[in-house]
RNA sequence: GGGCGCAUAGCUCAGUUGGUUAGAGUGCUGCCCUCACAUGGCAGAGGCCGAAGGUUCGAGUCCUUCUGCGCCCACCA
C-alpha cells in the first residue's frame, strides 16, 4: 500500500523480487514476427571463469539500456546470452585447482583432465551469467550459448574445413610467440609487449684467423673511417644482444652492406665463442648502423627478425629450449638450465675469457604472456595459420564505404589501420581445453613413402581410413583452437549456424526454424564492445560475417571507454584498484550502479571511478522513490488514471507537459544516436529539477485538483518510463504500485511519444517568468536574511505584455514566495522602502519593506547592475557597427543581436530610473 | 619510431554542425529537520575553457606549433 511505503529507498528486497520476476515472465524472448521489425544485439560473451567487474558492469548495461528503450519502441528485440569457454583462462583455473592435489594435467591425462574441467564449467561456469541477470540484464536467457556447446562446435568444425579447403588455412613453422609456462602458442594479440628495464650485453666475437694469413682487410683502409670500432686491429667483432643466452644457436652475424665499418668483413668467418662453433658475417639491409655496433647476432630459431634473415640467407636453424624454456641438448654444457639461469651462467662464462666488453642499461619491449604475465619465447614451431589477406577486403571496404560505422569515429581508423597491415593469425595452440583442430594424420604416409598425399587429412568427421594409403591408424592433432577462432562465429553461430543435416522429420522443421531465425535477425543492430578487443574479435567477426554470411554481421560497433580508477590506471584485479560492482550493488543497489555509470560514461570516453560516486545514484533513487510517495499518498481516493482535461489546464500543468515532451524528445534522440549519459541527465533533470522541483512543489496548492492530479500521476508515469531502461528495478516497482496497475515489467510497446497537444509555447514563457520572480525574491530573502515564512510585500514593474500574461499566474507567485500583498505595474521608477532587484531584462521586483535600512548599499549594487548592461549593450552595438557582420552572419543572427539591444536598452533605462530615484 | 586521444569550477566531467552572460555532479560557505525525501530544500562563492600563433564579422568549439598527461601499434637486436 503507498502510504505504508517507508521514507528511504531500500533497493534490497525490491530487485530480489524483480530479478526473480523477470526470470519467470517470457517478456525478454524474441521470436520471428513478421509485423515488427527486429533489432538484435549479441552480447561480448564473457568468459566462463568470469567474474562481473565494473567493465562488464559498463558494457551490459548500456547493452541492456538500448535493448529495454527498442523492446519499449516496439521492435522485435533479441538479446543474445552465453559464454564463451576461455581456453587458456579455464584451462588455467583447472590446472591450478589440481595443483592443490599435487597434481599436473599431464597426471590425468587428457581425457580425465577435460572431464574436471567440464564438472568446473558446471559447477562454477554461471557465476557470470548469474551476476549478469542481477545487473538486471534482459537477455534473451533461453537462448544462452557455450561456445563449447554441442551445436556451436560444428560450426568451429566447419568454418575450419571451409577455410582450409579454400586454401586459406595451412600449417607452417614459424617463430611464434610461446609462454613456457602455459606451454602454448600465442597470437600476437595474446602476447602484449610491456617496456622493461633490461640490460644490452657487448660481446666480442673473435674473427676466425686463417692459417698463414693476417687479418682480413689491411688496417690502414679502414683507419680512414671515422668510427670508433677497428675491428681489424683486434680480430673480433663486437655484438650487441639481450638476450646473450640465444647466442648458443646463433648461426650468424649480420652486418649491413653500406657499413663501412665491416666492409670488408662480410663472408668471413667467426668462431662462436663458448660453442666454438663458426658462423659467418653475413649482409642484410635491415640492420640498424646506428644501433648497438652495428653487428648484430643471428639467431634464426629463436628470434622473429632473425628468422627472416635465417630464410633469406638459408642459415640454419639451432633451437636451444625445450618447451618449457630449459635448455636442451643443443646448449652443450648449459643443458638443463633454464633460460634465465643460463643467462647468468653464459655472461659468467664470457666475463671470464674477457669476452664481455660491457653492459649497458636498455629498456626494451618484451611479450608477455596476457594470461600469466610470463616472458615469451620466441619459439620456432609448427603451427596453424590462416590467411587474413582474402578475408579481410571485404572487411575494409565495409568500414571504408560506411556499411559498417564505429561510434565513436574515431575507432574507424585504428580499425582500418590494422586490417590493412593484418597479419597471417596463428591458431594452434598446444592446451587441452578448446576445440581440437579438426586434422588427422596418416602415420604411413607422413612417413613419406607415399608420394601422394602429405599425410595430413582435414574433415569433418574422423575418417575411418586414411583416402590414400587405407591405413586405419589415424590421429588426431592435440591441439586445439585459439579461442577467438570459435567466438568470432558468434553472431551467426549461436542462432545454429550451419544446422547440420538432420535425419527426424521433426529435427528437419526445428531446423528450417531456426534458418528463419537467423534471417530475421541477422544481421545483427549494434555491437557494443570495449577498444581492447576490436582486434581480436570486432575485426575477425567482421570478416567471418562476410565470409561465412555474405553479409556484415552487425551495422553499429559501440565502443565504450576503459574503466579506470581515480588515477586513471586500468582497473584490474592484479592492481587491486578495481571497484567491485557486486559491493556497490549490495551498498547502494543496482540501479545505483546503473545510473552513476551511465550519467558518467559520456560516449566513449574513458571512466573515472571513485565509489562515492554512486551516492548520486542512491539519491537519485531515493528521490525518485519519495517523490512516487508523496504523489501516491494523494492520489489513493481520488479518480485517477483517466485522461487529463487537456482544455482544463492551469499554466503550472501545460508547462510541466509541455517540458515533458520536451524531455521525451531529447532523450529519445540522445539514445538513438547512442549517447547514454546525455539521454540519462536529461531525464534526470526533469525529474528532479522541473518536476519534483517545481511542479510537485506547486502541485500541493491543488492537490485536491483532479487534473492536478491526473498530471501528477501522468507525468510520473511517464517520467517512470523513460528512466526504466536506466534503472529498472525501482521503476518497475513504483509503477506496478500505481494506482490502476498490475505488477508488471516496462518491457514492451510503450516507450514515451511526444504529443503534439501539450506542446505549448506561452506556458514556458510565462512558468519562467514566475521562476525569476520568485528567485529573484528569494535572492533578496536571502541576502537580507529574511525567512522565506515571514509573508513579504512586493511590487512588480513590467511591460504591459508581461502584466497581461502575469494575470493567469498571479496567485501562484504568491503562494511559491510566500508574498501577502503583490501588485504589478506597468509603472517605473523607486519604490520608497523597498530593495529592488532585476527578475529579467523588463521586469523588476520591489520588496517593499518598512524602512530602508540601507539606501547606500543599493545604489552600490544597481549601479553594479546597470555597468553590467551597459557593458553588454556596448559589446552588442560594437558587434552591429561590424559591417562584416551584417553581411557575413546569418540574418536570424543579426537579428537576434539587434533585439538584444533594444532590450537591453530598455533595461537601462529602467534601471536609471531606479537608480535617480534614490538621487 | 608511428598513430590516436585528453587538458574547461577545488575534484570528476558535459558542452551537438563556430553565434546570447560556458553547464552538471561532487566538494565548499550560509540559512532551513516546512507534514514525499536531511540520500532533502533554498541561496551563494568558485572559470583568461593548458600556452602561443592563425582562420573568421565572431573561436571553449576549426587549423598550426608547443607543453603536460594517457592509450594503442611497431622486429631496433
């Protein structure tokens, strides 16, 4: 019952009760309807092992926001769930809740190791979709996909067959980006480079002498160069590393050709110190003279750069590690050392035989592992790729001709950036947990007798035989699937995509279903995403729509900005900086939440959080929550939600209706062009500052008015539903408490319109002219230190327009100032006894008071006034005496100006008037 | 090394295509516990819109340079 609603807001029990209704009600599942026109969203899916931060927080619920405003529009609007299986992340998770038991994935073997990790994603693999409904998402949750699941995977399969028999997908070796740690290859993307403090090691090479025969070059020839290195005099090379552990599989030095320093060095011969192996100098135009000495080492299977020099020059390749970074047998005497350990041993070692010349401090950019932080190797393997280059034309030219549009703009050309220099996407990785590589190896063949066929067989199904030998012992490939490789299917993928063939009648028409489905609503409306995965999953997404579709798999890509704390560092667990949202939400309750990160996440820039800020959305629910109250409690016996007697308007009621329409239409705008903070402020100002401020504040004059309190009740109904999409919770609780109204979701069909009959120009005009009225009184209470309960007299002097338009609001000025006797006049000139002050350009007020205590005082403060005019008056005239101006600006602004001063000159006169009287 | 972004009130930020006297929230000051709300009301103080040039009748808004931050990309070993 309203009146036994208590005095605060306590969101608690509320969303409880809601949250759970929403789950029961069909409200938020879409279906194919032919009359109503679709709008689609597919949600990022977060990971299984996710945990709801501020980021999610942010990203879903301006997802919600747009699909709650379309779904409230009338669109057929489908938001699609689910979760996406995180390989590395999971498999992690697994492998470390083993690890207690002492145990590694390789104890379990793969079969048993997969099995905990899917009783984990059973267990524990919903928090996140859990947390999502308490944000109070509106997903479409039957719908929910795993893009493990059953169905979701055969798209995996085939998208992987496709692609590989179109000869886009193949298998290289290749430097890789490997974490030791996690034991698998990793994209680019996966291995961050973060700037460390490292150290550049110079080492000397000794040039390997020739039996009867000096150095190399006479000595002299080279003394004409400038530079500081002689290696002739001293026969060696200096080298310059970071990595001094590679140089036990450097299999050359490289110089450039134009170095005249080297000149005639190139060819000859070095021998590797420690490995007394030789290697040659070799010329290569990508070397940097300026850097280090100039020579650099050459260590082809352990260095992407060098990798290339070893192609182009047919170096050899000497890897040095074992998987998990420890030396192997190719590191002699180092064998068994880990990388770093060697490191130490080897500069040891050199510092020894004198061959370390010295050390020098260097930052440099090192990969890390993005789910371990662990150092990568560059690691020569074999691995997957696929080609990007034929994919992605037609995902440039989809951003390039605007079929495809970022908000904001400017992500269009990180975007193109990027696909235009793409690069061959490594998607092998060497877990467990993922889709496993749909390739079977043919032990007989890869033997290589066979000349046909390499061995290698790709297929849907396993094959019982290998196609060309017959042997029956085929294998397949450990690997598995990067993990975007499946997520960017997603927005075709989870509506069933390819549907496979199906063998029941019934499975047939489910099918054809579900081939409906996707037409309808693919491609998708918008995507709303954060800046650091538009290469990752934006881009590939882009391109598989379109490769697999024949179409753009959405039309609107949202970025939103970065959470970030006060300091304007990334929010992260590691950091310990993060906020938790599901703290805020117990602290101050989701649409708190909601509403403080919509109202400061202007589009697209970056977020500063601080948690005192969501007090704003605590008290904007609170006041929503009172300002309900009190309008209930006073409409409980009265007639109530039948039509406003529109030709029975007071001033007060057509001027909260019609700034009503106003708010309706600026913040249906706002939305439609995505800019959600200024759709949420503009809705919360007129709540707040015209509506509960003023018009329930004069509502009480009338409370016993039926149209007071049919637009009471109208504008807060109203009010409610254009601030659902923001905060749902408290909205969907007052309104089913309305009178007249069934518990109820504000889902569906009935989002504000705009009506044209309460648009009403004069009532602006004249509610504003009662506003400065009754500010500028309150202004001079103020300053007096009068109460505003002590009943004042005052006078008001206007134009004979103004006075006629006062008429209709006369007592209402009364009553809001709390003034016994007011007169309006069209006179001017002082008021004896009485402080006057100016409402607007031609009207003045006059509080009229028994005596004046102090004439001084004012004089000072209307001559302040009147400089003020003066000044702007000049500024204007100065502004028209511009004849540039009067034919160069527009004439409406002319114009403008040109009304101004006479207003203007109109309040000096005025004023002087005021002021002579005091002469 | 390239690219992008940001500098507006003490703090966090808005400010549409250039056009009245630059806004909000928060904090601060003063007065009010008035029967919806002190998570509230009323009033107030507080800005050379980072610096210097330029374009324009007119610049917080457009251009150039500079300064200070931040982010992304890149194989300087």
């Amino acid at each position: 019952m309203p009146q036994e609603l208590p005095s605060q807001y306590d969101p608690k029990a509320i969303e409880k009760k809601w949250f759970e209704f929403w789950q029961s009600v069909p409200l938020f599942h879409a279906v194919v309807t032919k009359d109503k026109k679709p709008f689609t969203i597919v949600i990022p899916p977060p990971n299984v092992t996710g945990i709801l931060h501020m980021g999610h927080a942010l990203n879903n619920t301006i997802q919600d926001i747009l699909i709650r405003v379309k779904r409230m529009q009338g669109y057929e609007a489908l938001w699609m769930p689910g979760t996406d299986h995180a390989g590395i992340a999971t498999q992690n998770v697994v492998e470390r809740q083993i690890a207690k038991d002492g145990l590694k994935r390789q104890d379990l073997g793969r079969e048993k190791f997969l099995e905990r990790v899917w009783d984990w994603k059973n267990s524990y693999g919903s928090t996140i979709i859990h947390q999502l409904k308490k944000l109070g998402a509106t997903c479409d949750w039957p719908r929910e996909r795993f893009t493990m699941d059953e169905g979701y995977s055969e798209a995996v399969k085939e998208v992987f067959v496709r692609l590989y028999e179109k000869g886009l997908i193949y298998q290289g070796d290749y430097i890789i980006n490997w974490c030791p740690r996690c034991q698998t290859a990793l994209a680019d993307e996966e291995a961050p480079r973060k700037d460390l403090a490292g150290k550049l090691y110079y080492i000397k090479y000794p040039i390997k002498v020739s039996p009867g025969r000096q150095a190399a070059t006479p000595p002299e020839k080279r003394l004409k160069s400038s530079i500081v290195h002689r290696p002739s005099s001293i026969n060696y090379i200096i080298v310059a590393t970071t990595r001094p552990e590679t140089m036990l599989g450097d299999t050359a030095v490289a110089v450039n050709p134009s170095d005249k320093r080297y000149k005639g060095l190139i060819g000859k011969t070095l021998i590797l110190p420690l490995v007394e192996r030789e290697i040659n100098i070799i010329a290569d135009r990508s070397i940097d003279k300026e850097f280090g000495t100039g020579a650099v080492k050459v260590t082809p299977a352990h260095d992407t750069n060098d990798y290339a020099m070893g192609k182009e020059h047919d170096l050899e390749f000497i890897n040095i590690m074992h998987p998990n970074a420890v030396l192997n047998s190719n590191a002699g005497k180092y064998e068994g050392m880990d990388r770093f350990e060697a490191r130490k041993a080897i500069l040891e070692d050199l510092k020894e035989r004198n061959l370390l010349v010295k050390i020098e401090e260097h930052r440099h950019a090192v990969g890390h592992c993005y789910r371990c932080h662990t150092i990568v190797e560059p690691y020569l393997s074999k691995q997957w790729f696929v080609k990007m280059k034929p994919l992605s034309k037609p995902a440039l030219e989809a951003v390039k001709n605007g079929t495809i549009k970022f908000t904001p703009k400017r992500w269009t050309k990180v975007y193109l950036n990027w696909m235009e220099n793409i690069r061959d996407w490594c998607i092998s990785r060497q877990i467990w947990w993922g889709h496993r590589l749909p390739v079977y190896y043919c032990k007989v063949c890869l033997s290589g007798e066979q000349n046909e066929g390499n061995g290698v067989i790709v297929s849907r199904v396993k094959p019982d035989k290998c196609p060309h030998c017959g042997n029956t012992d085929l294998e397949q490939d450990p690997d598995v699937l990067d993990t975007w490789f499946s997520s960017w299917l997603w927005p075709f993928a989870t509506f069933g995509w390819p549907f496979g063939e199906q063998k029941t009648e019934d499975g047939r028409q489910k099918t054809e279903e579900k081939k409906k489905e996707l037409k309808y609503f693919y491609p998708t409306s918008v995507l709303v995403t954060a800046p650091e995965i538009i290469f990752f999953w934006v881009a590939r997404m882009i391109m598989a729509g379109y490769e697999f579709m024949g179409e753009k798999p959405f039309s609107n890509v949202y970025i939103h900005g970065t959470v970030r704390d006060e300091e304007g560092k990334k929010m992260s667990k590691s950091l310990g900086n993060s906020i938790d949202p599901l703290k805020i939400i117990e602290q101050y309750g989701t649409d708190a939440l909601r509403f403080s990160l919509i109202s400061t996440a202007a589009s697209g820039s970056d977020i500063y959080l601080s948690a005192e800020r969501f007090e704003q959305g605590r008290n904007f629910a609170n006041k929503i929550w009172n300002a309900s109250r009190f309008i209930m409690m006073n409409i409980k016996d009265g007639p109530i939600g039948a039509e406003i007697d529109i030709n029975n308007l007071k001033t007060q009621d057509a001027w909260i209706l019609a700034s009503l329409n106003d708010a309706i239409k600026k913040v249906t705008k706002s939305i439609d062009s995505l800019k959600f903070n200024e759709a949420l402020n503009v809705a919360y100002d007129f709540f707040w500052h015209k509506f509960c401020d003023w018009y329930v504040e004069i509502a009480k004059f009338s409370i016993d008015d039926k149209n007071t309190k049919e637009c009471l009740l109208y504008c807060l109904k109203q009010s409610l539903l254009l601030l659902s999409p923001f905060m749902p919770f408290i909205t969907d609780e007052i309104y089913s408490n309305l009178p007249g109204e069934k518990p109820q979701a504000l889902a569906v069909g009935n989002w504000p319109v705009v009506k044209k009959e309460f648009d009403d120009k004069i009532a602006i005009v004249v509610m504003q002219l009662v506003f400065s009225t009754v500010f500028s009184l309150r202004n001079l209470r103020a300053e007096l230190n009068i109460l505003p309960q002590t009943s004042a007299r005052v006078r008001l002097s206007t134009t004979t327009k103004k006075k006629k338009q006062f008429e209709s609001v006369l007592a209402l000025v009364k009553r809001l100032a709390n003034i016994s006797e007011l007169e309006v006049t069209t006179q001017v000139g002082q008021v004896k006894n009485s402080l006057s002050a100016l409402v607007d350009k031609d009207t003045h007020l006059y509080l009229l008071l028994e005596s004046l205590a102090d004439a001084e005082k004012e004089k000072v403060k209307i001559d302040k006034q009147l400089a003020d005019l003066i000044k702007q008056k000049h500024s204007k005239e100065t502004m028209l005496a511009n004849k540039e101006f009067i034919k160069k600006a527009p004439e409406a602004v002319v114009e403008r100006e040109r009304k101004r001063v006479i207003e203007l000159s109109g309040s000096i006169k005025r004023l002087n008037e005021v002021r002579d009287a005091f002469a």
